[in-house]
C-alpha cells in the first residue's frame, strides 16, 4: 500500500495493489526524457575493469552487459600483463556463455566493445585461464594460433595509434561473440578479437 499525491487535489491518495508494466512506463516518458536517460547512460560510465594476471580478472554481469551496450572501460594491472577472464576450456563453460549471450544457432554473433581508459605500463589480454582452446576459443581476427595458452591480446600499450592492437588512452577493440556448436553437450563458443578495431 502506497500513498501519491493526485496532481488535481494535492492531497495524497491511497493506491492498493496496483501493477503496472515496464512498456507502460516507458510510454510516458517523453522525447526530452528519453534524452537525458540516453545522455546519462553515455557519460556514466562505470568504474574501469582491472585486469589481474592468470587467470585473470572476470567482468561482473553488469561489466558484461556495459560491454554489449556501450563500451567498458579496461585498465591493464600496472606493469604486468592482465587478463580478462572467460572461465575455464570446458563445454560447460561454453554452454554457459550460449545461454548468457543468447547464442541459438551458429549464425549469431553479439559484439563487445572494451576501450583504454588510461595508458598504463602493460597489457591486456582475453583468456580461458588454460593452455587448449577447444570449448573456450580465443582468437584474434580469426586466428586461434595465439603466443600464450588459452589467450589473445586485447590491448598492448606499447602499440602507437593507429597500429593493430592500439593500447593508447580511448583505443577501443571491438570482440565478436560467436558459437561453433550450439549442440547440447559440445557447445564451442569463440571470442575474436577485431585487433584492427579502433
């Protein structure tokens, strides 16, 4: 039970039981409303993903979700080559990020963006925390052949503007979000890394 003023009387009036969805909301809101819920998304941005060395750092779901809709801040640990971590090479795992992407067929790809907020002394990568890709694959511009066990390089910030792998403060990697196999109990999901992407 809740009381709400009534914009006619002033008085406050009770409300019991009352249910109203979403959708209904949202048809109130006007153009200026809608605005400045669009402007407050884009300039609060949340707090820097640190990453951390092996296995790495794993982004929270709302990191994951700010990755999907806009863009997440990344910041290497200092001097040290940091990972994002995507869980173990396991079916289960891959089967996981099926459902949590929404991955149905292997037609359907979902794209993360992740940008430099600061330059720091070091680098980012993606990984499965092991030393096979087989459920978990990390790739870069398609390629699984990676230099390290189970990952591929995001962000190296000895990489000048403009050049593969840019680390520089506001570079941003785009990273596509694919599965191999949606059958149940050999689920592959593959993480690839635009290392062109600006």
């Amino acid at each position: 039970m809740s009381y709400l003023p009534s914009p006619f009387t002033g008085y406050f009036s009770r409300v019991d039981n009352t249910v109203v969805s979403g959708n209904q909301l949202l048809s109130y809101l006007t153009g200026g409303a809608i605005r400045q819920l669009e402007f407050d998304a884009a300039v609060h941005s949340p707090p820097a993903l640190v990453t951390s060395g092996t296995p790495g750092t794993a982004p929270t779901v709302p990191q994951w979700m700010q990755a999907s809709i806009g863009s997440l801040p990344v910041q290497c640990s200092t001097g040290a080559t940091g990972f994002i971590y995507v869980g173990p090479d396991a079916t289960s795992t891959a089967a996981s990020w099926c459902a949590f992407f929404n991955l149905q067929s292997t037609n359907d790809v979902r794209v993360l963006r992740f940008h430099v907020e600061s330059e720091v002394a070091g680098s980012t990568g993606i990984t499965n925390g092991g030393t096979t890709l087989a459920s978990v694959i990390t790739q870069t511009n398609g390629n699984s052949a990676q230099s390290q066990g189970g990952s591929t390089n995001l962000f190296i910030t000895s990489s000048t503007a403009g050049q593969q792998l840019s680390g520089v403060p506001g570079a941003e990697r785009i990273v596509l979000v694919s599965a191999n196999s949606v059958t149940s109990g050999s689920e592959v999901v593959v993480f690839n890394v635009l290392s062109n992407s600006l």
